[in-house]
C-alpha cells in the first residue's frame, strides 16, 4: 500500500437472516450465511496482503475474537443511521489519522476484487480527488477520496441502480475530478454469481450443481 493510504473495509455481522436476504430468498438463511462468510473470506484473503493502516468496521458489534488479525486491522463500529452517513463517518475517522492523506472504501461483496484494483484507487489519488470502483448494477464497490466530501454521502437511493450515475454527475457538477476503475460485480443475488465463485462454491460444499440450475 502507498505509504499515507488507508484501507476502510466495511462488514456485517454474520448473523443467520441477517446477510444476503436477497440470496437468501432463493437458497435459504443458511446457505446465504455460508456465502457471505466465503465472500468475506476472499475479501480478508485479499486485504490481509496489504500492508500500512486497515480499518475494519462492523456493522453491528466489534468482533475481536474472529478470523480478522486484531493486530492487522483498526477495528470500529458503523455509525450512522442510512449507509451514506456510516460511510462518511469512516471516512472522518480515517482521514482524521496522523499521516493519513486519502483512504479507499470496499465492502465484501465482490470476489472479483484483487490487490491490483485496491493498489491502482491509491496511485489513482495522487492525480485525482476521488476514484470509483463502479459495479455492474449501478452501483460502486469501492469509492476513494483525499478528504471527506458529505454531499457524495447524501440524498442517495442506496442499493439502486442510479447510485453510480447520480454520484458521477454530483462529482461533475461540483468540478471534483475522479478516477474509474475497471468495472466488477457485486454478489447480491444468485443471478451475480461468476463461474469461478459458483465453482468454488461447490469445491467447499457450500451449494451443488442441482441448486445452482434450478
């Protein structure tokens, strides 16, 4: 990681009905469970590889007996009531650190996510305010920036297909210049699922072929 960069990841608890509800609605609580923890494992598998300040924040309680390195990750608690207010708040914080000059968000859902893309959004800061990492759905699986800009957190339709657009024409009209990154997928229902995921899924027993093509 460039040194003054820092890496907000942003989780949920993995409560049984509490995760991918839309997944849930065709496969179950359980396996829904089961696929977020496998999404959370890439993501830590791909986070623990970088090195320099990492903010770990849950979603409902700090969890520091679980699989994310307590002395890897700066664990904190989402505040916030809608997803735009916990976003900027980490973002506050993080900025707010000693020697911390622009940070990058993600969430877990994307398995297509590398080091490449989390390594490039920091470089992409040094020419530009922010960089997005836009999502096929209209959203975006990771947003960057050198300070703390509220209005991109505000007046959003989270979850819809318009968060991507309407950030981009905000970051426009306001003369804030950013960076795309290439686009990937976020997992939020059975119909996201890249062959390599569904594969893997079915190398830890998590789903079979019979569930994946009803």
């Amino acid at each position: 990681m460039p040194q003054q960069s820092a890496l907000i990841i942003f989780i949920k608890n993995p409560v049984l009905g509490k995760v991918k509800t839309r997944i849930a609605q065709d496969l179950g609580d359980e396996k829904a469970l089961k696929i977020y923890e496998m999404l959370t494992e890439i993501t830590r598998s791909i986070t623990d590889q970088l090195t320099g300040k990492k903010v770990l924040f849950y979603s409902d309680f700090i969890d520091y007996n679980d699989a994310w390195d307590n002395t890897l990750y700066d664990k904190q608690l989402q505040i916030g009531n809608d997803l735009g207010e916990r976003m900027l708040n980490a973002f506050i914080y993080t900025l707010g650190k000693d020697n911390i000059k622009k940070a990058s968000i993600i969430g877990s859902d994307c398995p297509d996510l590398s080091l490449w893309h989390l390594t490039k959004s920091f470089y992409a800061l040094d020419t530009h305010e922010v960089v997005i990492g836009p999502a096929n759905d209209g959203g975006y699986y990771l947003l960057g920036m050198r300070k703390p800009y509220p209005t991109i957190f505000q007046n959003k339709t989270w979850s819809s297909v318009s968060v991507l657009r309407d950030t981009c024409d905000e970051l426009l009209a306001s003369k804030i210049s950013y960076y795309l990154l290439p686009y990937l997928t976020d997992t939020d229902t059975i119909h996201d699922f890249s062959p390599a995921f569904e594969q893997l899924l079915i190398q830890k027993g998590i789903l079979t072929k019979n569930e994946l093509n009803q």
